[in-house]
C-alpha cells in the first residue's frame, strides 16, 4: 500500500481525497498546516508520493517542497494549486516540485497523475551500460545523477526524467504529444502543453552554452524536439 501525505486546508476537498485515494489503496496522512506537514516529515515517516496545496494559513506547499529536496528526499511531489500561470509553475519546479494540477481538478485525474509518478519514480532507464556520454554530459543511471563538465547539476525528477528520454532517442526528432505520453501518462490529455515548454526551457538553461541558441535540444517547428549529438 502507498503512503500520501496530503497538505490540504480546504475541508471539503479533503474529504473527497480521503474518500478517493483510500478506495483506490492508497493510505493517507493528512495535515492542515505547513506545519503539520513538516511535523509528519519530521518524525520519520516513509511516503510514497506529497500532494502539497501551495496556499495554506501559515505558509506555502513551495515552502514544504524546498525543506523536503534540501534534505535529499527526491519523494515525488504534486501540488494543488488554484492557479496555472507559469509563474506558478516555474516557482514550483524552482522548489523541486515533479508535476502540479489546478483546481478544481477531477479526481480520476489526479489518480492518474499520481500513479504515473509512481510508476516512473522506481523506473531505472533501460540502457546495458550503467553511466553514458553525450560530448561534455555524463548521466549515472544507478545513482540518477548527471554530469556536465564532470561538475554534478541540479535537476527535478522531472528534468531527469527528460534529459534521459531524449539521450535515449539521440537524433531522433519526438513530437509533444511523445513527450508527453511517455513522461506523464499513457494519453497525457491533462498535461498542460505550457508545462512542457518551461520544462524544455529550463532544461536548456542547465545544459546549452547559449540556451538562446541551443546546440543540443533543437526545436523543430510544428512538430516536436530533437537531441543533436556533436
């Protein structure tokens, strides 16, 4: 059975959570408070995957987030937040959130996002060899770890996860819906398009010499991305 932690203030919605994820096999832990929340993390407990509303009375789910990743807990994390301007998203992903859902949302949404998390959190990238190059890139598979300049760099889960879907499809050119579809869930209709492109462009930040200009992870116009291999 996988363990939830909920950070969620909003009574009603919080009984139709526990309702849902509970029938679905889930248990669930839920607190009101950031407060609460750290209170759950503190005293040891193992989750599975942090649903995190991003406004709560004493704080933020972001502030949650940050406390969790600063302490190397790469425990997958949603957050349920009312709003989907990329500020938002950019702010989430800057605190090292995996994915996110606007409210009000549907709840078999919200399951298939957290079983596609899931899913992907124990997956182990199918390669024979454990570490691979790409020019100045190295990626270690077993630890999840990637290299530029052998000088480690920071990525989400889900930066992770991209980089290491491209490097796998090398010169290949993917569409959005591909990317998509691998890296959320099987038909990826509720992943906000927006999502991707701050994704692809924050990536390009971490990675690219010039990300005005990039030399490795191409767009191609009306279509998708491709990685460029020197």
């Amino acid at each position: 059975m996988k363990h939830i932690l909920l950070l969620e203030d909003d009574i009603s919605l919080i009984d139709g959570l526990k309702y849902t994820l509970e029938k679905n096999g889930f248990s669930l832990d839920i607190a009101q408070t950031t407060e609460e929340a750290c209170n759950y993390l503190d005293c040891g407990s193992a989750y599975d995957l942090l649903l995190l509303d991003v406004t709560l009375p004493d704080g933020t789910g972001f502030d949650v987030c940050t406390r969790v990743r600063a302490k190397g807990n790469q425990v997958p994390i949603i957050f349920l937040t009312a709003s989907d301007e990329e500020m938002n998203i950019i702010r989430g992903l800057d605190s090292g959130g995996d994915d996110y859902i606007t409210k009000p949302f549907k709840l078999g949404e919200l399951l298939s996002r957290i079983r596609a998390l899931l899913r992907r959190a124990g997956l182990v990238p199918v390669q024979e060899e454990s570490i691979i190059h790409c020019g100045d890139l190295r990626i270690d598979y077993h630890k999840n770890r990637v290299f530029l300049k052998d000088k480690s760099l920071d990525l989400t889960a889900a930066e992770y996860r991209l980089l290491c879907l491209f490097l796998r499809n090398s010169n290949q050119v993917l569409s959005r819906s591909q990317i998509l579809n691998e890296l959320w869930d099987n038909k990826g209709s509720f992943v906000d398009d927006n999502t991707l492109s701050v994704y692809i462009r924050r990536l390009r930040e971490k990675i690219e010499a010039d990300p005005s200009h990039p030399s490795h992870l191409i767009t191609v116009r009306g279509f998708g991305y491709q990685w460029k291999e020197k």
